[in-house]
C-alpha cells in the first residue's frame, strides 16, 4: 500500500471539498429562493473569492515553513 498519512490526507481534502460544495449549493439555493438570481451569484462569488485568498494564505506560509526547513539542513 502507499503512504498511510498521504492517503488519509487525501480522504480529509476529497470530504472537504464535498462539504464545501454542498455548503455552497444549500446557499446558493436559499440565497436564489428569497433574494433572486443576481444576489445569488453575487453571495457564492464573494464566498469563493474569499476561500480563496485565505487558502492561498495559508499554502503560502506553507511553503514558507517548508522553505525555512530546508534551509536548516542547509545549515547542519
């Protein structure tokens, strides 16, 4: 079998991104129902702007911390 911390890494991010789509679907759903089409769109696009200057954020420090270790051994 393959690495056992990878793929269970990979199960958490596949149920996330599901949770994640589902969230955003019952969203979009009451959002369209009460408030119309335009305000739809415009609610699920701020999300998705949002999530992703946040996770792009956070894969930035990230490779920092990555970058930093690498360094260390450079060092020793």
């Amino acid at each position: 079998m393959g690495n056992p911390k990878r793929t269970k890494n990979i199960i958490i991010t596949i149920c996330m991104f599901l949770i994640a789509v589902s969230l955003s679907a019952a969203i979009y759903y009451f959002t369209y129902t009460y408030f119309g089409k335009k305000v739809a769109y415009f609610v699920i696009s701020t999300i998705a702007t949002i999530l992703i200057y946040f996770s792009s954020g956070i894969l930035k420090k990230q490779n920092e911390k990555k970058q930093s270790l690498f360094d260390k051994d450079k060092i020793l």
